[in-house]
C-alpha cells in the first residue's frame, strides 16, 4: 500500500452506488441480494436482536448464501425464494460493536466478544469459498470510538488470515463512522486498517446518538425534537465534508447514509411525497461526492440507483473526483454545531411522546427477538431507538419544559406517559418493556445502550455479567 493511500479497492466492489442493509433471516438475506443493489449488508448488529437462534441461523444462511444453496418456502404460501444466477449482489457482513458480548460463549473462563464470534465464525467458514468465486470477505464495523479500536480489528484480521492460510488485506472493511468521537481520528482509522480498508460510511443515525450521548449533561448541547436532527443541520454537513475529504484523499470509498424511510402502502400521495424526500436525500450526497448509499428497502434500490446514474453516469465511483476538497476546512466546531430552532418549536410535547412511543415499541420489539420494525412510514432499528431514548433522558436530567405547552419534562411525566402507552397494548412483551423503558429514562446515570440494558431478557443461559433488575411502573 503507497504510503498516505488505502490498498487498492477488489474489482467485484469498485462500484458501490446502492446498498441495501437488513437483517440475516433467510427471507431477508435472499431479498437483499435479489434486491438490484449492488451490496447486501447482512447485519448481525443493529436491526437483529441477538437470540442464540438469530446468531446461530444467521450464520448459516450466510454460509448458504455464499455456497449458493440458499432458498427459503413460505410456511404459509408455498413460495420458493432463491437467488438470481445472473447478478446478485456482493455480501458485507456487519459483526456486533465491541461493547456486545456473546453470553452463550466463554473463553477462558470469560464471556466471548459480540464483535469476534461473529466476525470469526462467518470468516472461518466462508473465506475459502468466497475466494474460490473472485470475491472476498467484506465487513462493515460498527461503533468505533476511536484510531486504536480501528487498530484492534486491524490486529484480529491479520491473526485471522495467518491463521486460515490466506494473504495479508484478503479481509476488506468499512468503518461506519457513528460516533463523534471517531470524526476527530477519521485519517487515524484509516491508517490503522489501510491494508483492509475499503473506506468509511456515514452512519447517521448512531452518530446523533453518540453526539448527544456524549455531551449529555451540557446545557448548550441540549438537542431538539429529533425530526430537526436532519442532514442539513450544520454538524452533519461538516461531518459529511470532512469524511469525503478524508476519504478521497486516501483513495477509499465515502459511502452515503441511511434512508430509514419506507414505502407507504394505500396512500399514493403521501407515498409520493416520501420517495421525493429520499431522492432530494441522495442527490445530495452524490452531489457532495459520496460514492454510494444505503437504504433500507427493496423498493428504495431503483429511487437511489436512478439519483446516482444520473450524476455518476461513466465512473463507477468519485474517489478520483474534486468533489469534496472544502472539507478540508472544516473546523471542531464545525464539527459540534447544533441547528438553531426558533423558540417554541425546538422541543414540543409532540415531539416527547413519539420518542416514548419509539423506544417502547422497539425495546418490545428487541425483546421478542426482532431488530428492525416499521414505525410511522420509517425502519427503526437500535440506533433510531437510541436518539430518541437519550434525547428524552437528556431533556429529563435538565429539566427541559415542552415549548408548546410550558410543561417540564419531569420523570413522573415520563412515567405518566409510559403507563399511558403501554396501557394501550396487549400481549407480547409490552409489559417488560414498559419496565425497561422507565427504567433507562429516568435513572440518574445514562445507560450507554439500550441493547446491553436488554440483552439478559433474551437469553436462553445465565448470564454472567450484570443483570440490569427491573423497576417497577
């Protein structure tokens, strides 16, 4: 690898312009890679909910999908899914973040990583195949904080490959940079993977989530509703510049960010009005000089394909591009810089009781081992949850009032709204849920993920971390 330059990109992912992320069932895995995009992110992480029988058949529906055996029958319809032979779509696989362990696992003594059991088993038992068929093990890493978490994946990869015989860089990998912390190492964990990297990817929504996570408990940090926190407010335009620059600079891929929203069924107006929004949404990134994007339905594949053949229509990427160079200027206070809401709109009442809504229905969700659910014409998945729970904590821990009504954003109103909401529901595991999600709200000390607050509740073992107690309602 020249020095200051990632190594050279594989030929079956030079042209990245739409990929599509899902879970790793088999119905999903063999629908994203029929999808017409030109990656499948099967993803262990944020839109699966880590049941022993979610890991375990995920693992083997990737193995199937990389033999090329893979099919599925409706149970209910008689309806044989398989994989095209004529193009389907190269397969990333995105572990768990390092902050997830594995509980039905121990070495040592020691519960396993999250991120190692599933890097290592799909590694192990596909890296021969897939290179029998000129592709490659691709993964997405999630949730890095920094150039020395980079540096550990980098260390795992080489143990890894030497291990399995293989060549140094045959594991390639794309950071999804979703914590503000890592947008200040953004050249750091290239560095550090440049013999792996294949680039870094905007992950929007867990960087929100980090970004107020982070700053908490200062009063100027204090974000508002979560419908403000688009990409045009100013921190994210600065994160997208700075992560282009720095990317094209090193000669790697700058991928786009997720388009949460969905097609809205037996509505043709309001449907049309949603497909307008995700097209504006990737021309702006193509136009900013992204090389691809994401999305999180089948149907959305034809709306960003068409947005990037239109403004990439001869180069299969823009890493080559002038596109970008302005993020050279971009400062840390750019890089922090919430939008400003006129006074009365910024956090309303409205605003409070869909985030409740929001954590309820996915905690409950997570808890029945689902990781992804449509919500209000959109997919939320952890990192969705995520902004809503701790914009809602952190309006608690200062005492915020809802501009519309004057109320203060107490923890008994939390509760009241909690109650009223689950009230409402019957079955599944509403009732858990409502427990959990009073709980992480109105604690005095933030919980860093709803996920590690929820993880003993799915087990099929004893686990042997913390048990995080129910409270009661």
């Amino acid at each position: 690898t020249p020095p200051g330059r990632c190594a050279p990109i594989p030929a079956d992912v030079l042209d990245r312009r739409v990929e599509i992320t899902g879970p790793v069932d088999r119905k999903m895995v063999i629908n994203g890679l029929n999808s017409g995009a030109n990656v499948y992110m099967a993803d262990f992480e944020d839109s699966t909910s880590p049941t022993w029988s979610n890991l375990t058949e995920g693992q083997r529906n990737l193995r199937d999908a990389v033999k090329g055996t893979i099919s599925y029958t409706n149970p209910k319809t008689g309806k044989i899914y398989e994989v095209r032979k004529d193009k389907s779509a190269v397969l990333f696989v995105r572990p768990r973040g390092w902050h997830l362990d594995e509980a039905h696992v121990t070495v040592n003594g020691r519960l396993a990583s999250g991120s190692l059991f599933d890097f290592g088993l799909y590694f192990y038992h596909n890296v021969h195949t897939l290179l029998s068929k000129n592709t490659g093990p691709y993964f997405y890493l999630p949730k890095l904080e920094g150039y020395l978490e980079a540096r550990l994946w980098n260390d795992v990869f080489k143990a890894a490959q030497l291990y399995l015989g293989v060549p140094i860089g045959t594991i390639r990998a794309t950071v999804l940079l979703e914590t503000i912390t890592a947008a200040f190492e953004m050249e750091e964990m290239l560095y550090e993977l440049r013999d792996h990297s294949l680039g870094l990817n905007c992950g929007r929504w867990d960087y929100l989530f980090s970004y107020i996570k982070k700053f908490k408990c200062h009063e100027d940090k204090i974000a508002p509703d979560r419908k403000y926190l688009t990409m045009t407010t100013p921190l994210m335009e600065a994160y997208v510049k700075r992560l282009i620059y720095v990317c094209h600079k090193r000669g790697t891929f700058a991928m786009g960010g997720m388009s949460a929203a969905i097609p809205i069924k037996n509505d043709p107006k309001a449907n049309a009005e949603a497909m307008a929004k995700i097209e504006q949404d990737k021309v702006r990134e193509v136009l900013a000089g992204h090389d691809g994007t994401w999305v999180a339905h089948p149907a959305l594949v034809s709306v960003a394909r068409k947005v990037f053949d239109t403004h990439m229509p001869n180069t299969p990427n823009q890493i080559g591009s002038q596109k970008g160079l302005e993020g050279a200027n971009i400062t840390e206070a750019d890089l922090l810089r919430l939008p400003v809401i006129p006074r009365g709109q910024a956090v309303t009442s409205d605003g409070l009781e869909k985030g409740i809504a929001i954590v309820l229905a996915y905690t409950e969700a997570w808890l029945r081992g689902v990781g992804c659910i449509p919500i209000n014409n959109a997919m939320e998945d952890a990192a969705t949850a995520e902004i809503s729970r701790t914009q809602i904590w952190q309006w608690a821990y200062h005492q915020v009032a809802t501009e519309d009504d004057d109320q203060i954003i107490s923890k008994s109103r939390i509760t009241k709204l909690i109650k009223g909401e689950v009230s409402k529901k019957s079955g599944g595991e509403w009732r858990k849920a409502g427990r959990l999600v009073n709980d992480m709200l109105t604690k005095d000390i933030l919980d860093d993920f709803l996920t590690t607050v929820c993880y003993p509740h799915i087990l099929t073992t004893a686990y042997q971390g913390d048990i995080i107690p129910d409270s009661r309602l």
